[in-house]
C-alpha cells in the first residue's frame, strides 16, 4: 500500500519512470485519504472530478515518453488560484460562484508538465489571516493535532501535503502564508523573489507583496515544483526572468557575500530581533540548528537589523491600503455577490456587508483611512520610506552574509481560538514579513520538534534571485527532522 503521507515527489517520479507505479495509482491514493479525512479537516474546498481523467492522460503521457518529473503528480491548488472553468472563491462567500475565465500562469505550467490538479484548498479569506478561521468555509485542522490551526492563509495547502492528500501544492504568501503553514505543518514552503513567478491569476491581496510558491516534503520536491512555475510573463507586469539574474553575481566583486569564505555558506543571525516573544521551544530549535548548520562548515555570524522591528507596522500600513484598492472592484456589480436592496449605494453596502468577513472588513477600513486625504502622508508614504530603508538594510547585510537566518513563526501551531485579538494574530508574522516587504525570496524548513511533537520550522532569507541556493540548505539540516 502506497504511503503518500511518506512518498515525495521525487521518489514517486523514480517509481513512475521504472513502471512501479502509475499516476492514476497515485492519484487514487490520495483520493482515498480525501475520502477518509476531508470531511474532518476540512481541507479541500473542491475535489475535482475529473482528477483520475487527467492521471490517465498523464500515463499516456508518460507512455508516449513525454513525461517530466512532475508528470502525473498530484498537486493541490489555493482557492485564489485561477484554472479555467472551475470555481476560485478566495476563502469567501463574495467569490462563491465566481468562475476562473482563464488560467493563471502557474496553472499552464503545471498542465503543461502535466501534473494532475487534484482540488482546490481552503484559506483564510483573500489571504488575509495566519489560521485559516478566516474562511468563510469553517477552518482547517491541522492533521498533526486537529485541535490545532495548520497556519495560514495557505493552511489547506499545507494540510493537504502533510495529510497524503497530495504530494505537493501551491500557496500565496504576501507576508508569511506559505512559510508559516509549512512550518506548522512540518514541510517545506518557499516564497521566491517577487516578480520570478508570475502573480497573472492570481487573486489579489496586495500585489506589491504577493507572490506564489510551492509546499512539499523536501526543499528537492518544492524546487521541482518551482522550477516548472517559474518563467517570465507578458501578462504580469513585474515578471522577471530569474536566468537573466544569475545569483551568485559579480563573480569576484568585493561586494559577494561572504568574500574569503565558501559561497553560500555564511549565515547572519539577527539577535537583538529574536529577543522577545519566541516560544522557549522554538528557540531551542533555532539555536540546534546554528549548531547544525556549524558542524557542516557553516559560518554563523550575528548581524545587526535595527529596522527589522519595524517590518511588521510597515506590513500592516501597506497590506491593507492593497486590500483596500484591491477589493473595491467586489462590490457586486462589477464583480462578487449582489444584494439588490433598491439603490445603487444600498446595494454595494449590502453586498459588501454580506460577502465580506470580518477581518477582511477590518483591512479594508484600515487601509481606507491610511490612504484617506490628511493621513496618506503620515501613514502610507512613511511605511513607503521605512519599506525602502528595510531594502537597504538587507541589501548592506547581504554583503557580508548569504543568507540570514529566523524561526519562521514565534510559535508551534496554536489551538483554535487562542489568539483571539488580531493583534496577536498579526504577531505570528513578526519574521516572515520582513522577505516580502524587500521582496527578496525565503524558504522554511522544518527542523526539530517540540515536547507535544509539533514541528518547527527555520527560516532563511536570501538577497534577490537566490532562490535556487535556498532550496540547497535543506540537505544539511535534513538528518536531524
Ligand atoms: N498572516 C499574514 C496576514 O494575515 C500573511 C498573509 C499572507 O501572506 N497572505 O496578512
């Protein structure tokens, strides 16, 4: 009997390739695990019907010697991912029986490797949450402890891998929400460099923070996934392609990082940044895996960020003043629900109080009032000259390190309804926002347990476009999960 909750994806291509298994073995598998958990953990919003349809054109596929690795894999997909002729809600009753009219770049990737779309997962709504009660479709349990959240926004992706419902998924992290479901959930999840991967259908939250990425076991089975979604679009404005920025750059410049030692190999802690408010548990880990990291020929360096703390209220100002525009479009005329009441401005009040959450409702007026006449100054373009001054500080210290390093969240998955004040929940992204904010690219890894067995997850932040030397760490830290 296949144990998905075990295969990765690169052991499952090999057993493919040598005809030990087959794609509709492996989608039905994890059809199975759907069948017995889904109604649980409440991770898929949809099962697709037509999942064991596109395995079989995928062995067909594979027959005809067309096959990639990703070939004939099962791949769970966020709600806020377009695919054409299905539904994309978002987490939200304003996009219930909103239909994809189009597929989202990353989307055409995937068919065209031919992985097989097995559903789309639960969120927070529009992304906006680190637990998934944010959704308008009950939350997600984590199938380590169902007592407990995933994480969030991604927290369905994340569960479907960690629960053999799928062997690898793809999220949206625009402060954090790949990163820390992936650490809750005991995988690997990367956040590239905004603009490598295409942000085209994509739903969004705030698009100078957006961008999507891949879970899996294994940082090998997460870079197979990334290698396929990444590339340059014309329909997305800020698409960059990653291969006309080959990192490491200026090959001899006394600018690379960690000049005199080996590349890739000098790592810079934060330390006056990790003082307060990390669970014992997790800093316990983050200090086994310095250790770790030494004993395989790492250099561990303290370095100094006095503007990291300032990450989070930057995050906060500009993050919603993105949802707030964003979403002005859902107002049921031009897009979302519609609740006629009798007059144009009834009717947007009206559709708007129904469709929309309340932590949704709450962004959108925080970002009205920081970009409101009289306040945008001292709000909106303040965080913008600190968000600049936090770029400068990571471009100076990636001079003298390649990557820094951070617990990816303060704590292990918490319980349902213990951060009950959004201000606590907006402190789980205390170290995940800072990546998007310089739009630099970060990955977490999961690195030791706590005493309840939760996992924890370590995170590294790279300078622009190495995103493909973030995947190698995960090796040596690996022996010590
Ligand atoms: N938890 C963060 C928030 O609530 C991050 C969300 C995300 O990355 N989509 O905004």
């Amino acid at each position: 009997m296949l144990n998905i909750k075990e295969l990765t994806i690169e052991k499952a291509a090999e057993m493919i390739k040598k005809g030990e298994l087959t794609s509709v073995d492996l989608v039905s598998a994890c059809l199975k695990n759907i069948e017995e958990n889904n109604k649980e953990l409440n991770i898929f919003l949809e099962v697709f019907s037509d999942a064991i349809e596109q395995a079989k054109k995928s062995d067909e596929m594979i027959k005809d010697g067309k096959g990639t690795k990703l070939t004939g894999i099962p791949i769970a997909i966020k709600d806020n991912i377009l695919i054409m002729g299905r539904k994309v809600s978002s987490g939200s009753k304003m996009l219930e029986n909103y239909t994809a009219s189009y597929d989202a770049f990353v989307i055409k990737k995937l068919k065209e490797a031919g992985a097989v779309l097995i559903g789309r997962t639960n969120m927070d709504e529009f992304a906006m949450g680190s637990s998934t009660e944010n959704s308008a479709y009950g939350p997600v349990k984590n199938p380590i402890d169902p007592s407990r959240v995933p994480g969030g926004s991604s927290g369905g992706s994340a569960a479907a891998v960690a629960s053999g419902m799928a062997l690898g998924a793809l999220g949206s992290d625009t402060g954090g929400s790949i990163r820390q479901p992936a650490s809750f959930c005991g995988l690997v999840g990367m956040k590239p460099t905004y603009g490598v991967i295409s942000r085209s259908g994509l739903t969004a939250m705030s698009s100078s923070l957006d961008q999507i990425g891949p879970f899996a076991k294994t940082s090998q089975d997460a870079e197979l996934i990334f290698n396929c979604i990444v590339g340059k679009d014309e329909m997305d404005s800020t698409s960059i392609d990653l291969n006309s920025f080959p990192y490491p750059r200026d090959k001899g410049s006394s600018l690379i990082p960690g000049i005199g030692e080996e590349k890739g190999k000098v790592i810079g802690v934060p330390r006056d940044f990790l003082k307060e408010g990390v669970d014992k548990e997790v800093l316990k880990s983050f200090e086994e895996s310095l250790e770790k990291l030494k004993s395989k020929g790492y250099k561990i360096k303290d370095v100094n960020m006095p503007l990291l703390k300032y990450s989070l209220p930057v995050y906060y100002i500009i993050m919603p003043a993105e949802v707030s525009t964003n979403l002005s479009r859902l107002d049921g005329v031009r897009y979302g629900l519609r609740k006629e009441v009798g007059n144009i401005f009834d009717d947007y009040k009206k559709s708007r109080s129904i469709g929309f959450g309340s932590e949704t409702k709450r962004r959108i007026i925080l970002g009205t009032y920081v970009l409101s006449h009289g306040y945008y100054d001292a709000y909106y373009n303040k965080a913008w000259e600190v968000r600049r001054a936090i770029i400068k500080e990571y471009e100076s210290v990636f001079k003298e390190v390649d990557f820094v390093i951070t617990p990816t969240s303060p704590t292990t998955a918490f319980k349902f309804g213990d951060k009950k004040d959004p201000l606590q929940m907006y402190l789980e992204d205390i170290f995940t926002v800072s990546a998007n904010i310089a739009g630099i690219p970060a990955i977490s890894i999961p690195f030791g347990k706590s005493s309840v067995l939760l996992p924890i997850g370590i995170q590294f932040i790279g300078p622009s476009f190495s995103d493909q030397s973030l995947f190698a760490i995960e090796k040596d830290l690996r022996d010590n999960k």
